[in-house]
C-alpha cells in the first residue's frame, strides 16, 4: 500500500481568494487567545534592542558630558608623561599642571623640554617639574629603565601617560626601511611596556595608580590600516596590553586604561595625513586633553572626545569591506603624493 502526501500548496489552491485574505486577520485575532505572558516575551524581545540602544545613548552622554572626573591627586602627587613637547603629551601637561600635579616630562630633546617646563611654570607658579633626557629610538632599553627609575625613585608618581609614539609617511609594508619600522617598534611598542613596568612597581607600592596608553583609531576603530601597517600592529599590541593589565591590577588600586583618539591636530597628523588645522571632527591637542582627562580611571578603553565616538559608532555601521577599501585608496593617494 503506497501513501501519498500531498504538498500544502494543494490544499491553499483549494482555498477561495476570499478565505486566503482572510488568513492573516484570522492570525491577528487568535492572538488575544495566547497567555499574557507570551504576550509580554513578545513585546519585550522586540523592545530589546530599541531599549539597549537608548540606554546605550543615554549612558554615552552621561560618560562624556556630566560625569564627574576623578580627583586625579588621590593616585599620588606626581604624573610621568612620555612625548612631552608637543601635541597631546604638551596638552596633557598643561592639564595635568592646572589640577596642581607635578610632572615628569620626558622628551628627546633638551630645548623643548625646558621651554615647555617654563611655559607651565608661568601657568601654574606652584607645581614642580623634572625633565628627563631621554630618546626612545636610540638608547638602550636598559638605560632607559634606569634613567627613569633614577629620576621617580623618590616621587610618588601616581599617573603615567604613556604618549610617545612615532609612524611613517604612506608606504607599502616592503617599502618600508628596516631602521624605520625598527624604530617604530621600540618606541611604540618595546619602550612603552617598559616605561609601564618601571612606573607600576611604585603604584605597586602604594597600591593605587592611574596608567594611559594613548591608542590609535588605526588599530581599533577600523578593521586594518593598510600602507601604516606596522603603527597600526602596533598600536593594537597597546590596547590589549592596556585591557588586560586593566583587569590584572584593578584589585591592586590601579586604573589601566586605552584611550584611542582619531585625528587629532598634532604635527604627526599634519606630517602623515596633511592636516593642517583642527576642525568638528578634528580637535586641538588641548581640547583632546581636556575631554581625555575627565575619563581617567574609568573605563579599560575609551575615545574621550565626543566626535571622534560618534565617528567610531558611524564606522561600526559600515562593512568591513567597504572600511578596508576606503583605507587602501586613502594609503594609496597618500604614498603616491609623498613619493
């Protein structure tokens, strides 16, 4: 004996055209038939994310607007900042200054140091400051170390800004010259994790402390960087250093966080990527530093200027694809003006 199934679509033929567009009212009106609680699951999974969004909108302005920031002396009466001439390390001692922290600046060259201690001097008259000597390029790692060790080993250094960091003009990872990448290595990369162990042994100590490595939107934000691919490695090797120290120490007192800024209006911008002024979207060093304070010892990782967020979520909205595209035909109009 053989069965024989009939295929659904021979039993809707069988339907009238007028008991088929009664179909999805008839579904509509069973509804109220179904639990409540059915009903609410319903309604609540379909809120989720339009919920998750709001809250997620709502936290973002809070973080970035009406958050208060920390009292950054509690983590110790000094600060160390790495590239302190110019840009975002010069900004960050300024701001630093003006909350009554003394500061170690750390620079390669001599003149700049002094003339950026004077100018903080005419500032804020009552803060302390020390500059280092100190390449990151060219001195050994273990002189380095020492150099650094000698000058806090009697200050209470409870903030570090780990901001030094160098790149190269446009070029194709076997363009690149052995002693350029080499040296983006050591200072980005190598130096940086030493600078941080030779500060943590002293928050260690007191059991608080406050670290920030300064990222880069080239590692995190979009998925590659193509033509700056070895600043871009390493800048990726920055933030998961910095997210995972964050949860190794947060029980010893110690905030460790990743701040990834986008363009900001520095020299190193205006060198690699021909910006020449700020703008919306592209702030001033002192108005990245000023909103970067203010997130000091929160988050394992943050963009601290408002626009370069809202840059980030539009980024995340668009396929990887498209992203890496759009980022090679930039390397690529960039090496092509360069050459």
């Amino acid at each position: 004996m053989m069965l024989i199934c009939k295929p659904t679509s021979s039993i809707c033929s069988r339907l009238s055209p007028k008991q088929t567009n009664t179909m999805p009212t008839s579904c509509i009106n069973h509804l109220p038939t179904q639990p409540s609680w059915l009903l609410l699951l319903l309604l609540f999974f379909g809120f989720l994310p339009i919920l998750k969004l709001i809250f997620s909108s709502l936290k973002w302005f809070y973080n970035t607007f009406l958050r208060p920031p920390k009292d950054l002396k509690a983590y110790g009466s000094w600060a160390l900042i790495t590239g302190a001439t110019d840009g975002i390390g010069k900004a960050f001692a300024h701001q630093l200054a003006q909350k009554g922290i003394n500061l170690v600046l750390l620079g390669r060259n001599f003149d700049k140091l002094e003339r950026v201690s004077d100018e903080i001097q005419a500032e804020s008259p009552n803060i302390k400051i020390k500059i280092v000597l100190c390449d990151f390029s060219r001195d050994a790692s273990t002189s380095i170390i020492k150099t650094i060790e000698d000058a806090t080993n009697e200050l209470e250094v409870g903030v570090l800004i780990n901001n030094v960091g160098v790149t190269h003009q446009a070029r194709y990872f076997h363009e690149v010259d052995e002693r350029v990448w080499m040296d983006i290595v050591r200072v980005n990369l190598e130096n940086t994790t030493r600078v941080t162990r030779a500060v943590l042994k002293g928050m260690l100590k007191r059991k608080r402390g406050a670290i920030v490595n300064i990222g880069s939107a080239s590692a995190i934000v979009v998925p590659s960087h193509p033509l700056h691919a070895i600043y871009a490695a390493t800048k990726g090797y920055i933030d998961q250093l910095s997210r995972s120290l964050h949860v190794e120490y947060k029980h010893n007192g110690i905030d460790v966080q990743c701040q990834v800024p986008l363009y900001v209006a520095t020299k190193m911008a205006s060198k690699v990527a021909s910006i020449e002024k700020s703008s919306l979207f592209i702030p001033t060093p002192d108005n990245y530093a000023r909103a970067a304070i203010r997130h000091i010892g929160y988050e394992a990782r943050c963009t601290p200027y408002w626009a370069h967020s809202l840059q980030w979520c539009f980024a995340n909205l668009l396929p990887e694809a498209a992203l890496d595209a759009w980022r090679l035909s930039i390397g690529i109009s960039r090496r092509e003006k360069n050459l």
